[in-house]
C-alpha cells in the first residue's frame, strides 16, 4: 500500500484540499432534530459521511464519540469504515500523546491494526517529541499518517508554543524535528503540522515536507482566503467543521455547504 502522503496528494488533487470535520457536539445534534444519544449520533454521523463522500479527507472528532463510551466507539468505528469505502480518507482528530508503553498503546489503537486505525491520526508533542516516536513507527510500518501539533489557535497555547527553546520557538522546534522524520523516510510527506488559521505569526513551514492541517476555518474566524503561502507551505489542509454542520440535517445542503468552502480554497490544491 502506497504511504499516508502520496494518498493524500493522490486525493487532493482529484478531490480538493479541504478537511470537513464530524463533530457530533450536543447542541449540533439537538439543532438537527436529533437526540443526544449513541442512536442521534450515529445518525448524525450517516448523513457526514453521505454529504462527505467525495472529499479527499475528512477528520472525526474522536472527543464527541467517547462521550458516548463503548456505543460511541462503535459510531466512530462504522464512520470510518463507511467513509473508506466511499474512498475518502479518515484523519482521526484524537490528539493522543503520552509515553514509553503508553504511547505505544495509543499507537497501536490508532494507527495500527485496531478497528479505529485510521488513515492518519493527531498527535500532542508536548511531552517532548521523542515521546512520539512509537506513533511515528506504527504508523510509518502501516502507511498511515500522523499531524503534530504545532502552533494551536487558543490563546493558552501561545505561553508554550511561542516560548523560545534556544533561538527557535517550541512550535519552531516541533515543525523542524518533523521536518527532520520526513527527509529521513522513504514515505515522504506522510508526517505533517497543525497550524491554527487564526495564528498571526506561524512558524516556517517551508522545510516541512509534508502536510498542514488548518483547523479554525469559518465558525473559529479563519477565512480561506486568508490562507495562501501560510509560513510557505507547499500543502495547506483547511478544516471546517461547525459552519459547514450548521447546514444540516439536510444532506444536500450539508454538501453545497461543503462544497462552497472547497471551492474557496481550490487555489490550494
């Protein structure tokens, strides 16, 4: 099976750039009609994946499905599954990070052979990088893909990521060491960032060699056209979620919504 990278660009330049994400939140649910229970999600979920079917990616909230503990785990894992078979790939949004044994653990569930292994997977670098390295391997020996994150849109992320770690910021530090694991593999391009579209001053991204996902687009005030040359990246995922989800339940609304984003943002594939 060919790496997490060249799919993507395989899938980015048929389909576009743009990340539509499933975020099952409560009020979403209620505003669709639906109950806030595993039976509201996994309809929630149906008419994602219809509305959905021919993007390049889409990102499941893994947070929304955990609040529904074992019967959401069975949501999330149907989401994928019905997602890969409409040849989308599936970037599970689960921000893992931890160490030794432990990350180990989260690897092998998302990025191994586990029933929620998806396509690509988000990871906290905030332990230290290396804590990283078990997800890095997994996924590498499986064609799967991992996003650090980088440089987050919150405000309490600036007083770490902004920090200075030498000469470099630690979002800096973060970018360059994934720089470092793409030139090292012969799956080039499968490791990528995540940059917040509000970040006023991102880091460089022109070493990367691999993807940035852009959360924040639309609700969380990122606009698409805002988002050429960001820290000279040479491949930009926009994400958007809950503007785009305010156009449900109808799916051929739930689309055109879709639709309209990847159409602003088609300069960047």
């Amino acid at each position: 099976m060919a790496g997490f990278g060249d799919r993507l660009v395989e899938a980015v330049a048929t389909r576009g750039p743009l990340c539509p994400g499933i975020d099952p939140h409560p009020e979403l649910l209620r505003a669709w009609d639906l109950d806030v229970d595993a039976d509201g999600l996994r309809r929630f979920c149906d008419i994602c994946v219809e509305a959905f079917a021919d993007f390049a990616i889409v990102k499941p909230q893994v947070a929304f499905f955990e609040a529904y503990g074992s019967a959401g785990y069975v949501v999330l894992e149907d989401t994928i599954g019905a997602l890969r078979d409409a040849g989308v790939l599936v970037l599970a949004d689960a921000k893992r990070g931890d160490i030794g044994s432990t990350m180990a653990a989260y690897a092998a569930a998302w990025a191994g052979d586990s029933p929620l292994a998806a396509d690509a997977v988000t990871a906290s670098p905030y332990l230290g990088f290396g804590s990283l390295q078990p997800l890095l391997d997994t996924a590498a020996a499986h064609g799967r893909g991992v996003f650090v994150l980088a440089a987050t849109s919150n405000p309490e992320g600036a007083s770490v990521q902004r920090a200075l770690a030498g000469e470099r910021t630690v979002a800096q530090s973060i970018v360059d060491a994934v720089a470092e694991v793409n030139l090292a593999s012969a799956a080039a391009g499968s490791v990528g960032v995540v940059v917040g579209a509000t970040v006023t001053d991102p880091p460089d991204l022109h070493a990367l060699g691999g993807p940035v996902l852009v959360p924040g687009v639309g609700a969380q005030g990122g606009r698409p056209e805002a988002l050429g040359g960001l820290g000279g990246a040479k491949q930009l995922l926009p994400a958007v979620s809950r503007e785009v989800l305010r156009a449900g339940p109808d799916v051929a609304a739930l689309r055109a919504e879709a639709e309209r984003f990847r159409d602003a943002v088609a300069y960047l594939a």
